[in-house]
C-alpha cells in the first residue's frame, strides 16, 4: 500500500465540509470516506482516505481541512500596564498628565489581526481617541473599537482675581496678586 499524498485547505468557519474524492480511473473505489458531508471543528480536521484500483493496487491519502476562526472579539486594551475599562465595543481610561503612552491591544483569537495605532503613542490633555479593527483569522468578520485616553490637565494656575469686581494686579516675579 502506497501513501502518495497529502491534501490540504483551509477555509472559512465552517461545522461541516463537502468533500469529493474523485479517483483518476473510473473503475478505481474510494474508501475510508464515509460520507461526502464530514463534520468539522475549528483547526485541524484529519480525514484519511484509501483509493484501490481496479486490480487492487491501494494507495492511502491524507485530507487536512484547516477551519479558520471567526472571532473578532477583543480579548482587551492595556494602557501603560492598566486594563481599559470596557463597554462594549467601547475602551476607556484615564491617565495622569504625559505626552506619550504605552498601548497593547488584544485580540481573544491570537489568529486574528489587530490593525491601529499600538505601542508608543503621542497623546495630549484631554480626550484622545484611538480606533482598532479586528479581522477574525477567515477575514470573513471585522469590528471595530473604540478607546478613549483622556489625559488628566496639571495646569493649577490662576487665570484671574478679582476683588469687589476689579483684577487684582499680578506680579508675576513673586507669583503674587
């Protein structure tokens, strides 16, 4: 018994394939492949099969059917170290006055791609916003994220004082009005 081949595909999320083996002589058989509906999982899917010739020559074959994962879920988003808080599709969080930040997006499937701005960013007092797409490893799902670093303002200065309606005189040598 030969072992000539091994086939393999990959496709999208799927709980059950079509297969048709078709041999090269008509008269030949297929064995080992029960039905042509096969049910499948997420991964590797190992399906082996025999084809006998019409003298009964065997030759054994091996199918792997790699389903690809669907998930574009966001597993989370760590600013500077601290976990974002989530709703939803939306991140948020808050951070002390800076003009850069450290931005780890993950997906929960390790196969998906994360596309946006990640690592090192420039941010500044306020809200900054940042977008995030997922594509599942199929590509057939994508969604989008949304987080939001506000960067809390260290600016404890006085604009004015006014006493009795009128500015009081600021010398600016002695930070006194």
């Amino acid at each position: 018994e030969e072992s000539p081949g091994i086939y393999t595909i990959s496709v999208t999320y799927t709980t059950e394939a079509t297969v048709v083996v078709t041999p090269t002589d008509d008269l030949a058989t297929v064995g080992g492949i029960t039905t042509t509906q096969l049910a499948v999982r997420k991964g590797e899917n190992i399906q082996h099969f025999t084809i006998t010739a019409e003298d009964g020559t065997k030759a054994t074959y091996q199918l792997t059917i790699n389903v690809l994962n669907n998930n574009a879920y966001m597993s989370g988003i760590t600013v500077d170290g601290t976990a974002a808080t989530e709703d939803g599709m939306n991140y948020s969080i808050t951070i002390a006055n800076t003009t850069s930040t450290d931005i780890v997006v993950t997906s929960l499937d390790p196969n998906a791609m994360v596309n946006g701005q990640q690592g090192i960013q420039a941010v500044t007092p306020g809200n900054n916003t940042f977008t995030y797409t997922v594509t599942s490893e199929d590509g057939e799902v994508e969604n989008t994220y949304t987080l939001t670093v506000y960067v809390s303002k260290n600016d404890a200065s006085i604009n004015s004082v006014l006493v009795g309606g009128r500015p009081a005189a600021f010398n600016s040598s002695t930070n006194t009005y």
